[in-house]
C-alpha cells in the first residue's frame, strides 16, 4: 500500500515542553521507532507539524537587535521543513538500513485572495498565561486567542491547493525512496500576475496539506497520527464516547474544535470523499494497528475496515 502519514506537532514538543533541540530529537526516534514497521512493508510518505517550532524561530526573529524587520513566516516555515526534515532523515536512515530516505523542503500553493488572511486561526508557539499573552500581542503585534486553558498566538492559514513538488515526490516513491515532505503544510506561496511563485505570510494546516498530497499521490490510506487513541464524540462531556469506524457523512454531522481535531476531521473525511480509499486518526505508537483496522477512528466510505482488496 501507499501510505501518506501526517504526524501532529506533539510527535516533537508536547504541549508544555521546552522546545529544545536534544528533547525534539528523541522525540522524533521515538516516532521513527514506531513509523518504521509501516515503512518496512509499505510506500511511506511522511509531513509532519512545525507549529511550536515556527513560533520559537519568529520569537528570536522578532528579538534579534542585528535585524532590521523579522523573518516572514514563509521563510520560518522553510527553516523549519529543514530542521524537523533532517531529524526525520537521519532518524529514518537509521532505522531502516539500506532503504533510500529523502527530505524534501516544498512549496504549496494557495490564493492570494483566500478568506483566512482576514480571519487567522492557525496556533504557532508555545502557550502562555492570558496576561502574558495579552502583552505579546500588543508589543509584536500579533494575534492571540484561547487554546484550551491557556493563550497562543494565532496565524492566517489558508486552504492547500497543491503541493507544487507533487511531481518529484511521486517519482522518488516509485523509486522505493521514503519521503519526508510538505513540513507544517509545505512553504505558503501563490502565483503574481505574471505566474511566478512568491512566498506569503501564513502557515498551512499541515492535516490538510497531507490530505492534499495523499489524493495526488494516489495514496490508499492517510493516517492524521496524534495523541488520542480515536475522535471523541461529545468530548469534555458526560456523553463523551469513542467514534471507532465512521464515514465522511457521519463525521460532518458532528462538531469538533476548530483549532484542535476540526482540521483533523476535515482532513480525513475529504480525503475518503475524494477516493474512496481509507484515512484514520489515532495515536503514533499505534500507527501499525490503525492500518490493520484495530484501532483509531478509522473513515472509509461505508465505515468498513479492511477492504477485501487490501488483505
């Protein structure tokens, strides 16, 4: 099978973490460790989440007395893609001897004229206290909202249309090579009114860049790997219970949080609409079970898992 894996910001800093670089480093063994197993019987492709890292480089950005205007956060995104993609590489190589990894940094294309740059909404950096929070913005300028208990900074993030690499990327998974790719959603950019490429100021839901990708890919399954075992119906409530085998219909039909499991949910269920094909959400450690079926919230057309195809 030829599987895209879109890994949540937590598979590198949870939620509290200092975000340094020996600690993001064992995390990504750690993901590797279990990614590993899919990558040996499997085409594996696999993006990942730079939330808490985006916001820690526009932090020193905007600090550095030696600049003269902070980095745009299209450039902090492609520092990033190439930070997070060299542990995922070396990480990968090591585990899988003998198998050809790449990572790649890429560019994904989005309208200028998109809704989401009048209304940000995608969390970067770390949390804090409301009041502390509430300082940041007024002396950076920057947007803060809620996030849970605590505060965050908050972004324009416009819909994926394409990964402009798409090409590339397909050619190296046909060649046996595991792909690390579209990090944080890939680079934002859009094409001027002469056609080129010019980067934007946003970050990308790096869930639905994945669904995207695995769509072009002619992926046959999409696993959004995170840290709850499966997609809770009535979450935080006394009717709160697991969503074990679901459709597209069936999930849109339910309300999840916008800037936590709602891009998620989304994500996947476009995905199915889309092809047909299977994509799951659940936990990184149980990455090899969500693909035979036996756990995470698995969304197929018809709620059944596996296909007769695939066994």
């Amino acid at each position: 099978m030829r599987v895209v894996v879109a890994l949540g910001g937590n598979a590198l800093v949870e939620r509290g973490d200092t975000p340094d670089a020996d600690l993001q480093r064992a995390n990504v063994d750690r993901a590797v460790r279990a990614l590993a197993p899919l990558a040996e019987r499997h085409e594996l492709i696999v993006t990942h989440g730079n939330g808490p890292q985006v916001g820690v480089l526009a932090l020193e950005s905007v600090n550095d007395p030696n600049l003269t205007r902070p980095y745009p956060l299209d450039t902090i995104g492609a520092e990033t893609q190439g930070m997070i993609g060299y542990w995922m590489l070396q990480a990968l190589q090591n585990a899988l001897p003998g198998r050809q990894v790449m990572a790649m940094i890429n560019q994904t294309l989005v309208s200028a004229v998109d809704p989401a740059f009048e209304n940000p909404t995608k969390f970067v950096g770390q949390v804090y206290e409301r009041e502390e929070a509430e300082k940041l913005a007024a002396e950076y300028g920057w947007t803060v909202r809620q996030d849970g208990e605590l505060w965050r900074r908050v972004v324009p993030s416009p819909r994926p249309q394409r990964v402009i690499e798409t090409r590339l990327i397909r050619e190296l998974v046909r060649l046996g090579t595991v792909v690390v790719c579209a990090g944080g959603g890939g680079i934002p950019v859009f094409r001027n009114d002469v056609g080129r490429l010019e980067g934007v100021e946003a970050v990308i839901d790096k869930d639905l860049t994945a669904s995207v990708l695995a769509e072009s890919m002619d992926a046959d399954a999409l696993l959004i790997l995170t840290d709850v075992p499966r997609v809770m119906r009535h979450y935080g409530t006394p009717r709160q219970e697991e969503i074990t085998h679901t459709t597209p219909h069936e999930l849109r039909a339910e309300e999840f949080p916008a800037g936590s499991m709602g891009p998620k949910v989304e994500a996947a269920a476009s995905f199915v609409e889309r092809t047909g094909d299977m994509a799951a959400i659940g936990r990184l450690d149980q990455c090899v079970e969500i693909l035979d079926g036996t756990a995470g919230t698995i969304v197929t057309p018809n709620a059944t898992w596996p296909l007769a195809s695939t066994l």
